[in-house]
C-alpha cells in the first residue's frame, strides 16, 4: 500500500500535467489571436505599399500580385532600375523616379512586410503542430486552422467539449445572432463554420443544416480530446463527408 508521501507526489504530478495541459491551450488561444493581428497588418501594409510603390514602378505591382514574392524581389533593392529580372518592364515604365528618402522609406516597409510574413509563418507552423499534438479528432474532423480558431473562439479546448452543438454552430456569429434578437436581420446559419468546405461549397439554403451536422461532431471531437485518448477524427470527418454528399445532390 502507498504510503502518504507518495500519493501526494502523485497527486502533485498529476495535478502538475494538468496545469500544463491548459497551459498549452492558454497559449494556443493566444497563438491565434496574434496570428489574426499579423494578418490585418500584412494586408493594410501590403495595400498600402502597393499603392505607394505603383509610383514608382507600376508595371512591377500589375506584373506581381503576391506580396510574399514582392517582399523577396524587393529585399534587396527597391529601385526598379536595380531589378535585373524586370529590365525591360524597368526600361519602359511610365512611373517617376524616387528621391534617397523616398527609397530608404520603401524600403523600410519591405522589410517590416517580410518580417511580418516570418512571423506569420512561425506561428501558423507553432499553430498547426500544437493543435495535431494535442487535438487529433478536432484537427481531423475540422481542419488545423479552423479547429484552432473555434477553440480560441471557445475559449479553450475544455470549454468547447462543456458547450452544447448550437452553441458551437453560432461561433463568430454572436454580432449577427444579437441583432436578430434585437429584430434587425436574419437569424445566422452558421458562424466560422463558413469557412468549413463542407459548409461555403454547398447552396446557401443547406449550408445551415451541414453546419448543424459539423457542430454536433465537433463537440464529439472536443469531448474525446478533452477526456479520452480515442481517435475518432477520421470517422468524424467521413460522416461529415457524407453528410455533405447527401445535401449537395438535394
């Protein structure tokens, strides 16, 4: 029979894993919420440096959309008459030279761009390993991203499995779903679930339904996650499938 020092250690240690569980979570949630700030920033920078840029070399912004392979083409110079690559666009662009500062400050926002883009990437990486570790159903049946995001939405992994299907359903809808109470607008479908592709490639009138099905084996997934080792994810994510594949031939 253990004796009474070593059921407190246990019990300490136990205590110890949990704590670090939620921990996990505490930063996941965080994770996603600065995920979600870098995304806003890269694309009102990107926005607004391509306009200023457009000044200068037009034909480069028309010929390149994609800001990440802006940033690397530009991180070196932001002169279009130093882009070897694009010298016959360089030789006839209708643009206007740009003064020592003009460059110096265009070039600042290149690197603020391609640091922002690092970051993003670093995090979607943390976001993506964090949530296969430690939520393999929710990861299977919703996606990484999307899972993340409604865990974050939730509040945490624990307070997703506690909350009942239609709750989970309306998640990112609580602006709509409170005008509608207040009786301005439609009552709302679905929430972040939209972004499931089981719901946003159906007709708009099944989507309400998929997103329901969606709802009702997320909260399985969370329950499993949260309290079980089973890894159900797969089926859920089959079940889903079919689901949507019986909705898209109404």
């Amino acid at each position: 029979m253990p004796d009474k020092d070593d059921i407190v250690k246990e019990a300490l240690e136990s205590t110890r894993d949990q704590l670090s569980e939620v921990d996990r979570e505490k930063h996941l949630v965080k994770a996603v919420k600065m995920l979600d700030c870098v995304e806003k920033s890269i694309s009102k920078k990107e926005e607004n440096f391509k306009d200023w840029y457009s000044l200068h070399f037009p034909e480069f912004i028309d010929e390149i959309d994609d800001i990440e392979h802006i940033t690397k083409i530009l991180r070196s110079s932001v002169e279009r008459d130093k882009l070897e690559s694009f010298d016959d666009l360089a030789s006839s662009s209708k643009g206007a030279d740009i003064t020592q500062k003009e460059k110096d400050i265009l070039q600042k926002i290149v690197d603020d761009l391609k640091s922002d883009i690092d970051t993003r990437s670093n995090l979607e990486d943390y976001i993506e390993n964090l949530v296969k570790q430690e939520m393999p159903n929710l990861d299977k049946t919703l996606g990484t991203f999307l899972a993340a995001r409604m865990i974050a939405l939730a509040g945490g992994l624990e307070d997703m499995a506690k909350k009942p299907a239609s709750t989970i359903q309306m998640l990112g809808a609580e602006k709509a779903l409170f005008r509608h109470l207040r009786g301005n607008g439609k009552s709302p479908k679905h929430g972040i679930l939209f972004e499931h592709e089981y719901v946003n490639q159906l007709p708009e009138s099944e989507r309400g339904k998929m997103a329901r099905f969606i709802a009702n084996k997320t909260v399985m997934a969370a329950r499993l996650d949260s309290y079980s080792d089973k890894d159900k994810g797969e089926k859920f994510r089959d079940e889903c499938r079919q689901k949507y594949e019986e909705l898209a031939e109404v």
